[in-house]
C-alpha cells in the first residue's frame, strides 16, 4: 500500500510534529509532503530520516521567516502536489493540509489538530495580533479570510473520515465542516516522565511567549502572592512584556532543554496552565510525573484533567473559570486548602490514558476501518 502524510508545514518540532513523528512510525514507508520545510538539523529526529516533499512556497523571497503572510497562497499551493499514485492519504492538518486534492480510489484519513482558528473563532483576534483592524490592508486581510473560509468548508469533503485530537477540536469540526469526527488524543511520550513524590515550594507553567498562552496573568497572579515562587519556562516575543507584570518571586529559567523542563515539572507543587488549548501536550507531561494541574477550565484541559469530586476517579487537579489574575490567585488558594487530596501516583496513573502506544492503537483502528468501509 503506496501511504502519503501531508503535514501544513515544518519549521519546528512542536505538537503536531509529535503526532506527525508517530503516524511516520505507524507508516514507515510513507513518503511526506508539506508546504515548506525549514526545521533545523537538530531537530529533524522525528522525521525518521524522510526528505519532505514541499511547495513552490518553499523557494519564496522571506518564506522562512514569514511563511504565515503567504496564508493566501496555501490552498492553491496544498493542492498543486499531485497524490494520485498513493492509495491512502493521510493529513496532520490545524491549516490546509487536508485540501489535497485525492481521488474516488483513494482513501483519506485526516487528523485534525483544529480547523484554522485564524480564518474561523480566532478571527478577530488575529487582526488585532497583526495589526489589521484598520485601514486598506485590514479590508484585503478581511477579504482573504473570507475566500480562505469558503476554500476550507468546501475542501472538507476531500476527507473520508475525519480523527480530532479533542472533544473541544470535535465541535469545531461539527461547527465548520458539519462532520463527525472520532476522538483521539495526541500522543504523550509519559515514559520519560517519572513519578515524583515529594514536592518542592515551587510552582510553574511554561510556554511560548506569545499573547493566547496568557503567561502575562500567571506573571502578574503571583507578584501578588510574593511569599510563593514561580518558575515560567519559555522563550517568545511577550519576554519583556511579562518580566514587567512579575515580581521578584518569579523567576524565567529560559528556553531549556527536555530534561531540565522535566526537572521542573516533576518537583512542582504544581503546574499552571492559563490558556484555552485545542489539547495541550505540557499538562498531561506535568501529570505523568505526579504534579497537579491547575488549569484554565475551558479547551483540552477539561478532558485531560481531573477535577475534584467526579465519582470513581482520583483528582490530578482544579480549574479556575476566568482568565484573569485573581481568578488564579483563588485557585491556587483552593488547591492549598485541599492539597492533601492530590496523590501523585494516582496523578501519574492518570496520565498513562494518554501514551504514545494508546495514540497508535486507537489511530490504527480509525485508519483500518475506513480503508473497511470503502474497499
């Protein structure tokens, strides 16, 4: 069986990179495409040694850098590779991988990570972000998006079946595409995190710095709470921005390598997690090494952590409900006041539902029925 994994595009090993990197472990003799491709050498592992097939956007003037600003070409371009030698495709798409353009013979599976939040229920803060709330570039930007969300809804019938990483990405499948989806998760490497039962006076969150991972409200959270220590792990163009809202209790370690972030994530009194995720990879990390979770109650989150109180099952953390600083500040108030309730072995048993070998098993099924359905 000819197998073809189309991905939006590569320039990091982060999130999907992840389920990319297994889905090539499943498929080993699949070949990848994607729009662009400038991972560095040092990160390249998790392509098992492919040489990715890209797009005319990879030889573009600036593309490394500014590969985002050439979002209108990206449908055109998705569906200029010509897939129709293979006989199943499979996309790991949050953008456009899964307009390619497959045939009647052809099986497509997709999964999918979100629909583009930019062009759907992140819109209006995407303008913002990009400065396009006024003038002529603002109404061209308007207009794109338009196009680009009448491309996305149409090209969805391309995919046989639809894979979401989340019950949160499900509905908006449901919402945009008017698709079923099945449910499963990303995979969590949780076997090179070990379960640590004694904690440390600490807490801490990480994250990029950029404005939807909130980071500011943690930062500012705990300069109110000066007699608890905070470490915020990351790197990103919000630096200075959050430095400014904390106080000399939090301290930034900088971007760090897997082991060090381990390090801190397995000592925590616990790990705050304040933004609104399609999943979110780093609470689950937090809970396979027995850390608590204290989380923004909205997104991935309430799928992968255990509030207190549901029948049968042992807490891995709480929610708070804005977000804002005070609303951290009460939660994490709360999570001292039952503190004793969070046992990490049990924290840690949780995070298992989660592993790399769950993700490939219930992957393959998803993959074995729908060839089933249309041989």
């Amino acid at each position: 069986m000819k197998v073809a994994v189309v991905h939006d595009w590569l320039v990091i090993y982060g999130g999907a990179e992840r389920v990319l990197e297994h889905i090539l472990d499943m498929y080993p003799q699949a070949d990848v495409f994607s729009l662009i491709d400038f991972v560095p050498e040092n990160q390249r592992h998790f392509l098992r040694g492919k040489k990715p097939i890209t797009s005319f956007l990879q030889n573009l003037p600036g593309a490394k850098k500014h590969y985002r600003k050439f979002l209108p070409f990206m449908p055109f371009a998705i569906e200029q590779f010509d897939l129709s030698h293979y006989d199943l495709v499979i996309s790991s798409t949050y953008c456009v991988a899964k307009g390619v353009l497959t045939g009647p013979n052809q099986v497509h599976v997709s999964y999918c990570h979100s629909p583009m939040r930019y062009a759907w229920d992140h819109y209006h803060e995407y303008l913002r972000e990009m400065n396009l709330e006024k003038g002529i570039k603002s109404w061209f930007a308007r207009w794109q998006l338009h196009k680009i969300r009448t491309w996305d809804v149409r090209s969805n019938n391309s995919v046989d079946h639809f894979v979401s990483n989340s019950k949160f990405v499900s509905r908006r499948i449901s919402k945009y595409y008017g698709r079923e989806s099945v449910i499963v998760n990303p995979p969590v490497d949780t076997s090179i995190f070990k379960l640590q039962n004694e904690k440390e006076d600490y807490y801490v969150t990480a994250g990029r710095f950029v404005p939807f991972k909130r980071l500011d409200i943690v930062a500012e959270a705990f300069k109110s709470m000066p007699n608890k220590k905070l470490f915020i792990l990351g790197d990103g163009p919000e630096l200075e921005k959050i430095k400014s809202k904390a106080g000399p209790n939090t301290v930034f370690p900088g971007f760090l390598p897997a082991s060090e972030v381990n390090r801190y994530l397995s000592k925590a009194k616990a790990f705050i997690f304040p933004s609104e995720e399609d999943f979110g990879i780093v609470p689950v990390e937090a809970q396979a090494c027995g850390t608590p979770v204290i989380a923004f109650g909205k997104g991935g989150a309430l799928e992968t952590v255990m509030p207190i109180g549901v029948p049968g099952m042992a807490p891995t953390g709480m929610f708070f409900q804005e977000q804002t600083a005070a609303s951290i500040v009460q939660a994490v108030k709360d999570f001292e006041a039952n503190a004793s309730m969070f046992i990490p072995s049990d924290i840690h048993n949780h995070a298992q539902a989660f592993a790399i070998p769950k993700f490939k098993e219930k992957f393959q099924i998803e993959i074995d029925n729908t060839l089933l359905k249309f041989q």
